[in-house]
C-alpha cells in the first residue's frame, strides 16, 4: 500500500511539475494545483493507520492510542487543502487581471510586451531629447512682445 501511494503522489507531483513549466497560464495554475494536492497525499499517507476515529476512546487501546489513527496528520491535510484552494483563488484572480490588461496568456506574448512597454518608456526619458511645454508647443508665449514677433 505504501508503495501505490508513493507512486501516486509521484506520478501526481511530476504532473504538477510538467504544467508548471509551461507557457499557458491556466497551465501553471493547475500544475500548482496539482503540486498541492500531491502534498496533501503524501501528509495523508505518511499517517497510513488503519485504526478508528482520534475522538472517540476504545476500550481495547485504552488511554495508550493503539488502534486510534494519527489526527495530526488529518489536521494538516484539511489545513493544507483550505491553503492549496486559497492559493488558487489568488493565482486565478491575478491572471485574470494580466489577461485583462494584456489580452493573452501565454507567457513569451506577455514577457515580449513588457519590454516594448519599458523600451518606450526609455525612450520617452531620453535626457538629450528637448521638452517643449505645451503652450509654447502651440504657438503661444507668456511673453507678449514674442507673441507680437512671431505674427510679423
């Protein structure tokens, strides 16, 4: 039994992994899934016990806990279960938010126009390129005598 388990919380995490390293976004959000749930199986299976329920006391083990499963281990899956599905919520939220910005997901499309967006920016701080206010961009001056000058 504990070698099946071994090889499904492999076969699990190796998936996770697989989806992880991918260019997809919703990819990456299900490898961390997975990865998550592969670690909630291996806490599950470290405490393999076939025994009853930790509440109830049996009169056969008595007060020594022979017989009685680990609720250790099942407070640390149910604990890391409610994390796995917060994690997951938060990750959805924010590729929600780049798709709504970038309009893609995959990962190259996004990391290519982010540095579009920087190259631009380094351009428009060029500190030898000239900046003219607006008002004089336009045409017009503070200074009246100019204005009168720039008519003739």
């Amino acid at each position: 039994m504990n070698l099946l388990s071994a090889l499904v919380v492999a076969v699990i995490f190796g998936s996770g992994t697989f989806l992880l390293l991918q260019r997809d976004l919703t990819r990456v959000v299900v490898g961390i899934i997975l990865i998550s749930n592969a670690a909630v199986l291996f806490i599950i299976s470290s405490g393999l016990l076939r025994g009853a329920a930790p509440i109830y006391p049996l009169e056969g083990g008595g007060l020594s806990g022979e017989g009685v499963a680990d609720p250790l281990v099942q407070a640390m899956a149910l604990t890391a279960l409610i994390i796995g599905f917060a994690l997951a919520a938060l990750i959805l939220v924010f590729i929600y938010r780049v798709y709504a910005s970038q309009g893609t997901m995959d990962l190259e499309e996004i990391a290519d126009s982010e540095m579009r967006d920087a190259q631009s920016l380094d351009r428009a701080d060029d500190p030898e390129r000239e900046e003219v206010p607006e008002e004089k961009q336009d045409g017009e001056t503070d200074d009246p005598e100019e204005e009168t000058r720039a008519r003739r």
